[in-house]
C-alpha cells in the first residue's frame, strides 16, 4: 500500500512538473508573440510618420516659408526643423499629459538618443552623399550648435534634483524664443536694408522638393515632382542591372503594398501641398492635420514601446534611446540626405540641428510648462542619465571637432562663407563613433 501510494505520488509531481513547463512554454510564446506584434506595429507607425512628415507635413510648411519668403538657413533651423521635429515634441506633449514616469523616461530619452542621431548619424549621411562633401556655411551652423549646447546645458541642470518647476520650464521656452530671435532678426534688418546679393538667400525650393525620397523611391515612374528624377531617377536604371537590385525592387515593392493604406487615408484627409498642386493654396489645413496625425502615431508608439519593454525586460531608456529616437527621426534623416544631395547643405545641417533645438527649448519645455502651471511640479527621478548626458556630449564634440578644420581653414583662407564642413571620410568616421555609441549604450543601460 505504501509502496503504491509513492508510486501515485510521483507520477502527480511529475505531471505537476510538465505542467508548469507546459505553462513556462506558453508564457514564453506570448511574451514572443507581443515582442513580434510590437515591433511589426512600431514599424508600420514609423512608416505612417515618414510618410505623412515627409509627403505632407515637410511640404505644407515650405509652402509656409514660401510665403513668407524666408531664406534657405532660417527656414531649415525653424519652421523645417519644426516639421522634423514633431514627432519627438508630441511624444512628450503626450507622454507628459499621461503623467507616468515610464512614458516620460521613455520621451526624454528619445529626445536624447535624437540629438545623437542628429549629431552623428544625419551629417554622416549627408557627407556621404552630397556631391562634393558637405558645404555650409560655417554662421548658421555655430549659431545652431552652440544654441543646442547651451539648452543642453540648462536642461542638464534642471534635471539635477530631478523635479521640473514652472521656472525652470519657462527657462528652456525662453532659450527657444531667443533662438528664434536670433534666426529673424537679421532677416528682419536686411529686410530693411537690402543688398544685391540678398535675392540668392531667398527660400525658393518648390514644395516638396527636399524630402521626398520615400515616394521617389516607393513610385519611381510616376513622380509628380520635375526635380528629382535628376536626383533619385538613377533607381530606375539601376532597376535593369541584376541580381542585387532585384532585392531592392522587391522591398520598395512591398512598401508599396504595405504603405497604401496610409496613403488613401491620407490622400481622402489631407489636402496635397506639392508644386503646381491645385489644392497647394489649402496648406494650412494640411500643416495642422498633418500634426494631427504626429500626435496620434506618437501616442501610438508609446504604447507599443511600453509593451516592447515589458515583454524584452528592456529599461525604458534603452526603449527611448533607440526604438523612439531611430523612428521619430526617419522623417529628419530622409528629409536632410534629401537636401545634401539636392546640393540644399545649409538647409540640411541648420534642419538636423535646429530640429533638435527645438527638441529640448519646446519639446521639453513647453509641455512641462503647461503640466507645471496646473500641477505646480514633475518628479521625474531618470534613471541613467549620466552614461546618456556623457555619450551626447561625446558626439557633439566629435562632429565640432570634424568640422574645426574646415572653420580653421576659412579663417585661414579668409573665405567669405563657405567651408567644406565634413568631407565623406569625415561621415565615415562620425558613422563609426555612432555605430559604437549605440552598441555600448544597448549593453550598458
């Protein structure tokens, strides 16, 4: 009896034991099946950002600078730097709203992990494609670095004590209006007094000419812009040339399917702002549902990135850092390896860097300002700040310290303006300290 009575006991424990193993399996699929559903959904978010940023938000706003005739630099350190950098302000205008510190960890390392992409990986980028190196004008992009530089600066110092009052939010919104002072005010006096070579200043690239790569590359045979075939229309050629392109035909095909959702839906919504578009003149309906959409995607990826972290056991600074930042900058970088190839180079560094102004100035400072005004101040207690503040720096320092020779150079030669800002080898060397950027940050934080 007793001896049975062992054996019934075992074979329970050991039924016991397969189904726990049975539960850990499924438990298991699920966590995989939610990592893969999160990521798949991230990536169509993304997608639907490129594309309403790029083919919608990006032209109504050039549209804006059009009319309002603004040069080249100030358009692309303001209201194009403001068009990239929606995604990233929402993001946190909706993270802030929600008032979790997940959500807000998540948003501010997006900005952070944006700034690094835009100090590193953008110039890189543009240095490798633009015809004859990356040439700016070395004012306006001093002006830009040093502004962010500065914000960066006040927004580490706030973060000290790791609680935001009204001051100190009205304190990053103020450095933002300075900034755009700093930017108009010139335009403003040359306005005034006009000289002869003020007409070359002028922002005239045709809507939709900077930024639009994607449906370039999505519908090489039916672009409706006159000016890019000259850019992107080598695709089309390339397309005869087997077997490796007929890997690149397939993707683009794919995105093609996959992205024709968005396009009705915005193509029914949206009133399109390219060149000699009839519906061209309804550009402001088109800027403010355009932002519309940003803050819907935003609020979308928060949610997905919050399920992703949760189902990889991953902090959400690493989420923020990487997943956020690399998605809400596609519509920066598409938009700035654009202009650097178009020969744009001003508009393409002042677009990337001022973007990232306004990141930490508006981004941060205006949706805390509003949370502050009617619940007095944040606790935002972020955690790995330090390795993040330390690696940002890091890279500003190695894009200014690239850049140094050049400005050495036109002082040298007493250039009247221009300097060949990073030359290709200079972008493959930015490239490296990204790529090594990212792969200590993913295994430290």
């Amino acid at each position: 009896m007793k001896t049975a009575l062992l054996v019934l006991l075992g074979i329970v424990a050991v039924n016991g034991q397969g189904n726990g193993t049975v539960v850990e399996q499924e438990s298991i699929g699920i966590v995989s099946l939610n990592a893969i559903l999160s990521v798949a959904g991230l990536l169509y978010i993304f997608l639907g950002l490129a594309i309403v940023c790029d083919d919608y938000l990006v032209p109504a706003i050039e549209t804006l600078c059009e009319k309002l005739k603004i040069p080249e630099e100030a358009a692309g350190a303001s209201f194009l730097a403001f068009g990239s950098a929606a995604p990233e302000i929402l993001l946190n205008a909706v993270a802030t709203a929600e008032g979790q510190l997940e959500s807000m960890e998540s948003s501010l390392s997006a900005i952070q992990g944006s700034a690094i992409i835009a100090f590193a990986l953008i110039p890189s980028l543009c240095a490798l494609v633009a015809p004859n190196g990356l040439v700016v004008s070395w004012g306006p992009m001093v002006r830009d670095s040093l502004v962010y530089i500065v914000s960066l600066g006040l927004l580490v110092r706030i973060m000290t004590d790791s609680a935001i009052s009204v001051k100190e939010s009205t304190m990053l919104c103020s450095v933002y209006v300075i900034y755009m002072l700093m930017i108009f005010v010139p335009i403003w006096s040359r306005s005034r007094h006009p000289t002869e070579g003020d007409d070359k200043d002028t922002f005239v690239m045709p809507s939709g000419k900077d930024a639009h790569m994607i449906d370039q590359a999505l519908h090489p045979n039916h672009s409706v812009l006159p000016t890019l075939p000259t850019t992107y229309g080598s695709l089309d050629a390339s397309y005869d040339t087997p077997p490796s392109n007929r890997c690149l035909e397939f993707v683009l095909q794919v995105l093609d399917i996959i992205s024709r959702p968005y396009r009705l839906l915005f193509a029914y919504t949206l009133p399109e702002c390219n060149t000699d578009s009839p519906t061209r003149h309804y550009y402001p309906v088109t800027l403010v549902l355009s932002i519309a959409y940003v803050a819907l995607f935003s609020a979308g990826a928060l949610v997905l990135t919050r399920i992703l972290s949760t189902a990889l056991h991953l902090s959400t600074t690493v989420a923020g850092v990487t997943l956020l930042a690399l998605g809400a900058q596609i519509p920066d970088a598409i938009a700035s390896v654009a202009l650097a190839r178009a020969g744009h180079a001003d508009a393409a560094v002042c677009n990337a860097i001022g973007s990232q102004v306004i990141n930490v100035t508006l981004g941060s400072g205006f949706p805390w300002l509003i949370y502050t005004i009617f619940h007095d101040i944040i606790d935002l207690p972020f955690q790995n700040e330090t390795i993040l503040w330390k690696w940002l720096a890091a890279i500003i320092v190695a894009y200014l310290a690239l850049n140094f020779r050049s400005i050495l150079f036109a002082c040298c030669t007493k250039s009247k303006g221009f300097f060949v800002g990073l030359s290709p080898r200079d972008g493959l060397a930015l490239l490296f300290v990204y790529l090594v950027c990212n792969v200590y940050l993913i295994a430290t934080l």
